[in-house]
C-alpha cells in the first residue's frame, strides 16, 4: 500500500488533536498526528505497541510517573497495555506506528 502526501481524512478524536491514518499492513499501522499548543492527551493504554518520531513542535510525554520531553527529530517507542499521557507545548505533527494495526483508526 502507498500514500501520497494531501489535506484530506483527517479526524479529531479530542480537543487540538487531529490524526490521520496514511497506510498499514497485516501487522503495522502508520498515522499521523497534528497537535495544538495547549491540548492534552489524557493518560490512557491500548494492546498496540506504539513508535513514534517527532517532525515539529514539542511535547511532553508521561509513562510510568517520568517526563520525556521530546523536540523535532526524538523518537520513542512504548509498550502495549502501557499506560501514557501527553501534554503538548507547541504545535506539533508526529508520526506513529502502531503493531498491530489499530482498526478504531481505519
């Protein structure tokens, strides 16, 4: 499967949060997420393994009572049934796998 790059598809399942499903497989699934200065992602944790890579902004991530304050070009990768939240500095876009595909975000 390919995908090439438009403005279309997006959803917003919170507050400042927009994703976008751009392809998967049998076992990967690969979103993109735009984030606004000031929204949070509530701590929450999912069955899927999820990596990701900050392309712009800043956010600070929460796991297991530690701060990660990721900047463009950091990456991370958290364990499924791991539970994470999310506060977001500045206008951000990140990309992330998930394994395995999560069909909520088909």
């Amino acid at each position: 499967m390919f995908y090439k790059k438009n403005s279309d598809g997006y959803n917003a399942p919170l507050e400042g949060i927009k994703l976008k499903s751009l392809t998967h497989g049998e076992k990967t699934h690969m979103c993109e997420f735009v984030l606004e200065a000031g929204s949070a992602i509530p701590e929450h944790s999912h069955p899927h393994e999820q990596t990701g890579y900050l392309v712009s902004g800043k956010i600070d991530f929460l796991m297991e009572g530690r701060t990660f304050g990721a900047e463009p070009g950091d990456s991370w990768s958290i364990p499924g049934d791991m539970p994470h939240s999310a506060n977001v500095i500045e206008d951000s876009v990140i990309v992330e796998v998930f394994s395995p595909v999560r069909e909520e975000y088909l």
